[in-house]
C-alpha cells in the first residue's frame, strides 16, 4: 500500500495560533499533575502545557491553543503526531497480535529485515538485531552485555558530555553527574574521554580531535595508564542532551581505528541522532564509519515504545535468553516502526531534513547578537549555544528564549552541558513553510532577549 497522506497535509493549517499561554485548562491541568504524580516529572516543569491532540508537526493544548512543534516528542515523532499511514498499521495490529514475546510473527521479521537493509555500512547484510526494553536505556543495557559477553572484558569507555539513559549500565555510561550524583556507586571500571567539542575546548577542530583520541588511545593501550579489561568504547555521533554537539571530521573513523587496533566493538549510541534525524539513517553515516553495534529507540517506533541493538553477527556470543525483555515483542510497536520507515522512504524525508537543515542553521546564523555564540548540527538536529552578554554560557538566556517562542507559539527544547543549548529537532515531516515560519519567531525570540540583556 503506497504511503497516504503527504507531509503537507497532515498538519493543523492554521497553527501556530495561541491566545493565553499557558491557558486556564492547562494551568488547572498542571495543578492537578502536582497535586497527584510524582515530583520526578520533567518537561511541564519547562512548557507548562496540557495537550489534547498533535498532528504532523502540530500540536493542539486543553485550551485550543495550537503550536509549531520543533522538539517531537525529543526526537521521537520524526514522521509526525499521529502519522495516518503509521496509525493505520497500529490500529491493525492491536486488534489481532499486540503482544507475543520473541515468537516470530509477520510484524517482527519484517522490521529485523528492513532494519539490517537501512543498517549503517557493513551492518547492511552482516547484523542481528536483538529488542528489549521500550525505552533507549534498554537498548544501551543490552550493547553493554553484548559488549560484555563478545570480549570476555568489563571495562567500558565513554564520553564527557555524552547521554545515554538513566538505567544503572546507561547511566553509568552516561557523564551527566548533576543526575548520578544521588545513585551512585554504578558500574565500576567506567572511564571517560573528552568529546571533542572545539567551541568550548576554545581549540581548532583537528587539536580537539587529536586530544580526545589521544585519551581514548591511553585507556586503551598505554602500559601505565590503560585500562586493564576494556570491553568497548560508547559514543554518539552527535551528542544530543550535551547540546547538538558534532564531532570535526576524523573523529569517529580515529575511533573506529583504535578500537580495530585494540580489538574491542564501537558502540554508537543512535538513539537520538538515528532515524532519518541528521539527514542519513544514522549519524554515523555522515562520517563512513561502520559501527559493531549500534542503539535505536526514541524515532524508530514514532511514538510507539521500542528499542533495540543492532550488531555485526559475529559478536552475536549468547545464548538463549542472553538478553530479554518482557516488551521485545511488542507488535504494534514493530508495525509502527516499519511503516515509519516506509513513510520517510516514500517521501524522501533524508534529503528533505537535509535540505531544511541547512536553511534553518542558515536562518539562525543570521541573527545578530551577541547572545547566540554558536549555531550547528546535522539535518534537522540544531543547536544554538547561548551566552550572557560577557560571553558566559548562560541558561538563563536560552530559557528565555524557549519562553517567548512558546508564547508566540513555537515549541522549542534546551540542552547543553549548562543547559544553554536551544534545541531545535522538529519532526522530518515539517515544510519548509513551517520551519520559515517557526524561524521568524525564534529569530524574533533572540533578538528581543537581547534587547533586554545587552546595554
């Protein structure tokens, strides 16, 4: 069945069109939340907003308020709310097989076939997949105990800056101590490099490339300072939660190299940066590097919960039951995620992300102030680095910024290491007329922070 419904149409036309933001059903919406759930909730602490519907790269509040959404769910609904070509299959599925642990079913071969024809580079025809858990953290917990299982080793090398769940092997992983801090002790024998990230190492690219490798080139094989038992290396190919931060060239095939050297698997960690996010498949795409296992969840089922490992098959070492999961054969989810697929292909939504990218960082390039220090990203993965008016990292500006864009009717998230970082990830299914659109407001949003920040 041929994919319905182009991108243009699948979206509320008139948005963004907002009244009161937040409005009086959301506030008392968000009291309610309060009043009831756990103190652990996170994104209405910063969008204080009750949704009622979403289509394509719209969103729709308790209050009739409608939105430009240019964070999707965090890079979860890159085919847009309430795709009907992907809903269809879902609606299909959940009235005859939603649930059948690993049996093999239609559902399931179908996406482990598709998944090893889109693999990166020599994944394509030499990979096995594994599911777990719904959630990326999953997927990250089974690359751990692939890793594990294949080298006979436990030490694991990650990256400053890098995020990759909150689960105790993800988070270990994972270098954001403003999070661990109350959980630890996790994992022993985790070490991690510097991420090269030129802006804030204040360094050319290639001397930020050469320190992070040098690092890595240590605990991997310096008599005095290596790392006795490592069994992998963890990296995304362009940090998301640490700000849209992408590597210089040379790095991720500098990493690949020592890890070929050193014999240990490259994990890249796609959860965020894969599906179709930067322009290609995969992030590590951009760089021609094949990974010897990669992780995928968040955009694979567009909404629908899934994760999975999708690794060279000679790392597949164990046996039945190596790695399981009570939702790994959650069929609606795996309707969800072919057709996805199905739906980018049919439309070309690689080279659509590609080409609107590049005119979204263009446009933010062009604003003039002293608050916006850097802008960058891949396909319709950006960030822009905020600063205070004496060139300081400042969360404060990047919040408000979010703030005004949200209340003229744009949906933007944050990030950074300081939390400084404007996140722009909107779903690949966004025209160039709504990203023209949502531009204007972010420009606007910058320039009227700096108005009232800069003397």
């Amino acid at each position: 069945m041929p994919a319905s419904l182009p991108p243009s149409e699948l979206h509320f036309a008139d948005a963004p069109a907002v009244d009161e933001v937040p409005g009086p059903k959301s506030r008392r919406m968000r009291e309610r939340q309060q009043a009831t759930e756990s103190s652990a909730v996170l994104y209405p602490t910063e969008v204080p907003l009750a949704f009622r519907e979403g289509r394509g790269a719209t969103l729709e509040d308790v209050d009739g308020n409608r939105y430009l959404d240019f964070f999707a769910g965090i890079s979860v609904l890159n085919v847009g709310h309430a795709n009907p070509y992907v809903t269809e299959a879902v609606t299909e599925q959940a009235e005859r097989l939603p649930h059948s642990l690993d049996f093999p079913t239609e559902a399931r071969l179908n996406l482990v076939g598709k998944l090893e024809e889109i693999a990166p580079g020599g994944l394509a025809g030499d990979s096995r997949v594994v599911f777990g858990g719904p959630t990326g953290s999953d997927a990250v917990e089974g690359s751990i105990k692939l890793a594990k299982q294949y080298t006979g080793n436990r030490g694991m090398i990650a990256f400053y800056g890098g995020f990759h769940g909150e689960t105790s092997g993800a988070f270990s992983l994972s270098a954001d101590g403003k999070y661990k801090r109350d959980y630890t002790p996790l994992l022993a024998e985790v070490e991690h490099a510097p991420f090269p990230y030129p802006f804030r190492q204040d360094c050319d690219p290639q001397a930020a490339v050469e320190r992070s490798l040098e690092t890595v080139k240590t605990l991997l094989g310096d008599r005095y300072g290596a790392m006795p038992n490592p069994a992998g290396v963890w990296v995304e190919p362009i940090q998301g939660e640490g700000g849209i931060v992408v590597p210089p060239a040379g790095f991720l095939s500098g990493l690949r190299d020592l890890c070929d050297e050193h014999d240990v698997p490259l994990v890249v960690d796609e959860i965020q940066a894969g599906m179709g996010r930067t322009g290609e498949w995969w992030g590590s795409d951009h760089y021609d590097v094949t990974p010897d296992a990669i992780t995928v969840a968040k955009g694979i089922g567009n909404g629908h919960p899934l994760s999975a490992t999708i690794y060279r098959e000679e790392l597949d070492t164990w046996g039945p039951g190596g790695h399981t999961g009570t939702f790994r054969g959650y069929n609606v989810a795996m309707r969800a995620a072919l057709r996805s697929i199905e739906y980018i292909e049919a439309h070309d939504l690689l080279d659509h992300a590609t080409d609107l990218g590049v005119s979204i960082r263009k446009r933010l390039c062009g604003v003039e102030s002293p608050l916006l220090a850097q802008v960058r990203g891949l396909g319709l993965f950006v960030g822009a680095e905020m600063v205070d008016a004496d060139g300081i990292p400042s969360a404060d500006v990047a919040a408000a910024v979010r703030r005004r864009c949200m209340e003229r009717g744009v949906l933007v998230w944050g990030g950074g290491r300081d939390d400084n970082v404007v996140r722009l990830l909107p779903p690949l299914v966004m025209t160039r007329e709504q990203a023209e659109t949502g531009l204007d407001v972010v420009r606007d949003a910058i320039e009227n922070v700096t108005a009232k920040r800069v003397d």
